[in-house]
C-alpha cells in the first residue's frame, strides 16, 4: 500500500436524480460519496471512499465544545469538452496545513488530499454541473475527535472530503460597510487560517451589516480600524490611478488562493500591483479625487466581486460604474474561461480529473 491508496465503497444507488440542477444554490446538496480518514495514535490510518451520510458522535467530542477544527474550500468545473478539472488543489492542500499548524492538529499528506479529490471527483464526476457560472465545490476538513471536556489539543482527529453541486454566482457588485467596531481576527490570532471560529466570531457583525443593507463587511485591523484587511470570503483589491493595491498579509487576514492568482496574473501581465497596508482614508481619498477606479474581492465563491457601493462612518460612497471596469474584467475573463478551458492554461493551475 503506498500513501496514496484509497479504499473504495461504492452507494447502492445514487441520489443525483432528486436533484434539481436549475436551482442548486450553493452547499445544500451533497453528492454520492466522501473521503475519510482517522488519525489515531500519532499517525494517518487508512483512506476511505464511502457513501455520504452521517457521523455518529459523542456529546463530548472536543469539537462541538472548543472548536478545533479546519477547513477548505476550493471548485471542480465541468470543461468545455466535457472532462472536468478542478482549479489549483496543491495549494489548497498547503494552505490546509498551515491551518493545521496553528490550530495544533497534525499535518495532512498533501499528495493524499489532492489524490482524494481527484478519486472522489472521478467517482462522482456527474455531479460536476454544466451549466454556465456553475461548479462543484470540495470542502475538505478536519476535527478533533477526543472525548475530553479538558482544553488540551485532540490526540485523534479526522479528515473528510465532502463535495456539493454549486450554483452560478450572481455576477452584479455588492454593497460593503467598513467595520469599525467589531472584528473577526486580530494580529497574533488565527484570522490567517479556515478554523471554525473565525467564521463563527464574523456572524454577529454580519448579521449587523445585512440589517443596515450591506452585503458584506470589510474588515479593517482590529488595533484602530484603519487599515482594510479583507471581505467576508474575499481578500479585496482597489485599483488606485493606474497601480493595484491589495494589503498585504499579516496573521489576521487569509491567504487567498485567488488572491495569489490575481497577484501571479498581474505580474505575468506586467499590471502594476503593490501589496501593502492600505488605509480606508486613503481609499476614500482616493475616490474623491477620481482615481480610485476599481475595487472588488477575490475568492473561491465567485472569483472576482466588484465592490459598486462603500459605506464609512455612514456615508455611502457610489464606486465607478461596472462597466468602466477594465482591470477587473480582465482577471474575471481570464479566470473564468480558464476554469472551463476555454483560455490557455498558461501557468499551469488546472488539475484534470
Ligand atoms: C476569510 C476569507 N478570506 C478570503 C477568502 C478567499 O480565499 P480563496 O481565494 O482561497 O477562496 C476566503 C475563502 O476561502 C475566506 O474565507
């Protein structure tokens, strides 16, 4: 057995025909089966394919009291030739360690991550939708699984691969309030990583937002609320006069694998793009002056987002019209058409199944 050996169990029957593939939204259906892996006694068992269903716990699963637990999220696209690929999973698998790390739990084997997802996606290859914009999302994790109410890192954990049919993402802009009150991470925290309790600490403040009207919140450092850090599942990006600017990284805000790929795109396209700390003043300044002429996020969910409305301290600021766009458009084509190979897989980020 070498370390990439998978097990496999197939479903009896698949459930894809209760599925109504016009109206999937996003993480409410999962497809046939699921990769599982217990780790036990200081090392990684056997991997496993088996058919979705539910896991039996104990009430005092170390999880459900002291959140030890990670995650990613990453996409599979059905391509124009009607194989399937899925978008950068090597760096999904790293990024998944380096959450792992700060969160004391064990390395996961990245060749075994991105051979699960490849295996489990030849398996179930006919939940990957066709339909334009669509995509099936693959959301790896991992939990502790001590039953132990004292607060010590896990000694047993386990890993699954979960997969779910996405709809296609609404492509218009989104409104967003600069948060400077609440925060969901701050220096020396676990905002770098996919933990539990960085999304479970952003919900109060979201709901918050949603009540005033806005989609989503960008977040600003969490020691004077000036610097702007990131947007809900987005890193964010602001094209000042001719140069992008995006904030560069710090231990509160993640690493984003889209991020990354427009930062490698622009310098592959010789784009001005500078990562540093950018303050919400100069932001707004910037806007004022008329040269602020493009601001979106990154992120798995729709790759590229544009920001069309920004709220600070109560003022709602109207950003340039969409269709002025340049920049952005350009990531959004590219990457877009990349995923479905319908552009040329210059940098090599596509992974065939
Ligand atoms: C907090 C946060 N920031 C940024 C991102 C964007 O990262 P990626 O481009 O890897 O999806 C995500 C989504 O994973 C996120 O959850």
């Amino acid at each position: 057995m070498t370390s990439t050996d998978i097990k496999i169990t197939k479903a009896s029957s698949s459930k894809i025909h209760q599925v109504n593939f016009d109206n999937l939204g996003f993480g409410q259906v999962f497809s046939d089966h699921m990769m599982v892996v217990d780790y036990q006694n200081g090392k990684w068992g056997e991997a496993e394919i088996v058919p979705y269903g539910n896991l039996s716990v104990a009430p005092s699963l170390t999880t459900l009291h002291y959140a030890q637990t990670i995650f990613e999220g990453l996409k599979a696209f059905r391509q124009a030739d009607g194989s399937v690929a899925v978008y950068r999973p090597e760096k999904h698998a790293a990024r998944f360690n380096i959450s792992a790390e700060r969160l004391c739990m064990p390395d996961f084997p990245e060749e075994l991550f991105v051979e699960g997802v490849k295996q489990l996606l030849s398996i179930d290859s006919e939940w990957v939708p066709s339909q334009k914009g669509t995509s099936l999302y693959i959301r790896p994790f991992m939990f502790a699984t001590d039953e132990f109410l004292g607060v010590r890192p896990s000694r047993a954990y386990k890993f699954l691969i979960i997969t779910s049919p996405a709809g296609s993402y609404y492509e218009g802009g989104v409104k967003v309030i600069v948060e400077d009150k609440y925060v969901r991470a701050s220096e020396g925290g676990t905002g770098f990583t996919k933990t539990g309790g960085n999304y479970a600490a952003s919900l109060y403040p979201a709901v918050k937002a949603l009540e005033k009207g806005y989609h989503q919140i960008l977040w600003t450092d969490s020691k004077e609320h000036k610097y702007v850090e990131e947007i809900g599942t987005m890193n964010v990006m602001f094209q000042i006069g001719d140069k992008l600017v995006t904030p560069e990284l710090n231990s509160s805000l993640l690493a984003g694998v889209t991020r990354a790929s427009v930062i490698e795109l622009a310098k592959h396209w010789n784009i001005p793009i500078e990562e540093r700390k950018l303050s919400i003043d100069e932001i707004v300044e910037a806007h004022e002056k008329g040269i602020l002429k493009d601001a979106f996020g990154t992120g798995t969910a729709a790759t590229i987002t544009h920001i069309e409305t920004l709220n600070y301290k109560g003022k709602d600021y109207h950003l340039p019209p969409i269709e002025e766009r340049q920049l952005s458009k350009k990531f959004h084509n590219y990457l877009s058409k990349l995923k479905v190979g319908e552009a040329e897989d210059e940098l090599k980020w596509m992974t065939s199944i």
